[in-house]
C-alpha cells in the first residue's frame, strides 16, 4: 500500500509491506530548501518478536538502529480503527459515495463547532481502510492528510522484508561482544498517552503532555515524552514504591507548517537496574493530536 502523509511533514510517501509475522514501511519526499538532500528511511518489523530495525537509504554512512517496540508498528488498518472508533463517537453523517483511486468508499462528513474544524473523510467500504482524511480549520485551506494512492493484497517478493548488510553486521558485532543484559527485578507494564487539548494559534507553542505508567512492582522508571514536527522531547524518571500507575508529563515546544492540522506524540518507558541503566526493553504509546498554526509564527 502507498498512501501520502502529511500529518507530520508535509508530502511524506509511506509505503506498507506486510506478509505475515514481517512488515515493512517505506517513508521518504523529495528534496525541498530544508532538506536539499531529501529523506528515506526503511523500517523492518519483526511482529511478533516486538523487534525492528532502520537504515537510512540516502545517509548511508548512518548505522543501522535496532529495537524493540509496544506492538503498534503504525500499521495503516490499525490506524484507520483507531480513527473510525472516535468518528463512531461523533455519528458522522453520510454524504454519499465515491470510487476513490480506484477504491469504493463511503463519504462521511465532520465539523467541531468549537474550534471550527471540519472533517472529510473517504473509507474503504469493503476493510474499513481510511482511503482519504481531509481536514480544513477555520481560517485556513484545506489540507489533505492523508491518501492512499495505491492498495494491493499481492504477496511482497521475499527481498522486500531482507534485513541490509549493515543490520546483519551490527547484529553479529552486538553477539559477538555478548553484553550483559540490563535486568531489573520489575518491568513497566504498560504505558498511557493522553490527547493534549486542542490548539490554535501562532506557532511555536509550549503544549503539556500528560501519560501514564504502569508497572508490577518497585523501582526507577526512565521515560521520554517527544512530540511535533520539530522533534523537541523532554527525559525523566519517576519512582514506584510498589506496584502501581503514576502519571508523568512534559511541557513540549511544538510547531508545523502555517495550516497544519495534527502532530504526533510518544511515550517511552523503561525500568532502570541499580545502576540506573535500563535496556531494550522500552514500552512505548503514541497518538496523533490536532493542533493549527494558522495563526503564523510567533
């Protein structure tokens, strides 16, 4: 599946490979003044073993990253459950039907009366696939965020889910250095990422951010909360006594392009050992939040 994403950064290409336990995401645009040479990375996806790993196609230079992750891979299904649970919410009228790139979907229409923002959305009638998200705020164009431009169930080539040569030596350097693993008596379980409220206005805006740890026992949890195009993230650490949530939070510079409706959030959690160190193994929750810089910039 291909589909244009302009959540995050605006005309960003995402292709999605899926065959089985793998997937793949493809994420790149063209070059533009504040990135002359472009972006392309690849992401590999080990479903059920909660590992991935990413190399950048243009700096190659660049080492292979590799990890572990809560489950949501960003999947474009997952993500249009997501969305069409809280329009289930709303009871969105339907305002008719479109065959869409060559897609059947139903239309539905969405307006917050509060901040003025309304909503397009095109879904694939037969998956529930969201095959087109456009959204316009209240003193700004419309800006489509997202489309899917190409949908195929045909099985990938094999050669799409091969891990390049950097991450197989960068897997064999780790096991041949055999590290001792970061063990900790308990494990953060579980983490929660609130939706910050709704913001319009100039930009660069401070937003708090509020989430939630859970773990199955005592001691010092690590935890980084980023968000925005911008890239601006905020560490901390919180102490459990026993088993138990806490909430943490983090007051985030956020900002996009003048008429950007949404950016996106992570939470990452991880218990730390004596020596306060912690490992891979990191949970993770993420969200997409509304916010408008159609007031310009500050």
């Amino acid at each position: 599946m291909t589909e244009t994403n302009s959540m995050m950064v605006s005309g960003m290409s995402m292709k999605f490979y899926r065959d089985g336990s793998k997937a793949l995401v493809d994420q790149s645009f063209a070059p533009r003044p504040q990135d002359p040479k472009g972006f392309h990375i690849r992401t590999l996806y080990d479903l059920p073993g909660l590992k991935f790993w990413t190399w950048d196609l243009i700096e190659t230079e660049r080492p292979c990253s590799a990890g572990t992750f809560g489950g949501d891979w960003g999947g474009p299904f997952e993500f249009s459950a997501k969305l069409t649970a809280d329009m289930d919410k709303q009871q969105p009228p339907l305002v008719g039907k479109e065959t869409l790139n060559g897609v059947a979907t139903k239309v539905f229409e969405m307006a917050d009366p509060k901040e003025g923002v309304k909503s397009k959305v095109w879904l694939d009638e037969q998956y529930g696939l969201i095959i087109k998200w456009e959204m316009t705020p209240a003193n700004g164009p419309t800006q489509t965020m997202l489309e899917v431009k190409q949908l195929s169930f045909a099985k990938p080539p094999a050669s799409v889910f091969a891990k390049p040569v950097a991450c197989a030596k960068a897997e064999a350097e780790a096991a041949a250095a055999q590290a001792p693993e970061i063990k900790t008596a308990h494990q953060v379980t579980s983490v929660h990422l609130e939706d910050p409220p709704k913001y319009t206005g100039p930009c660069p805006v401070i937003m708090h951010f509020t989430g939630a740890i859970t773990t199955d026992g005592p001691g010092t949890v690590w935890f980084k909360i980023s968000a925005g195009v911008t890239g601006k993230e905020g560490e901390g650490e919180v102490k459990f006594s026993a088993a138990g949530t806490k909430k943490v939070s983090k007051d985030l510079i956020v900002s996009t392009e003048p008429g950007g409706g949404g950016g996106s959030a992570l939470l990452e959690a991880a218990m730390e050992d004596e020596d306060g160190r912690h490992g891979d193994s990191i949970a993770r929750a993420n969200n997409r939040f509304e916010f408008d810089c159609g007031g310009g910039k500050r």
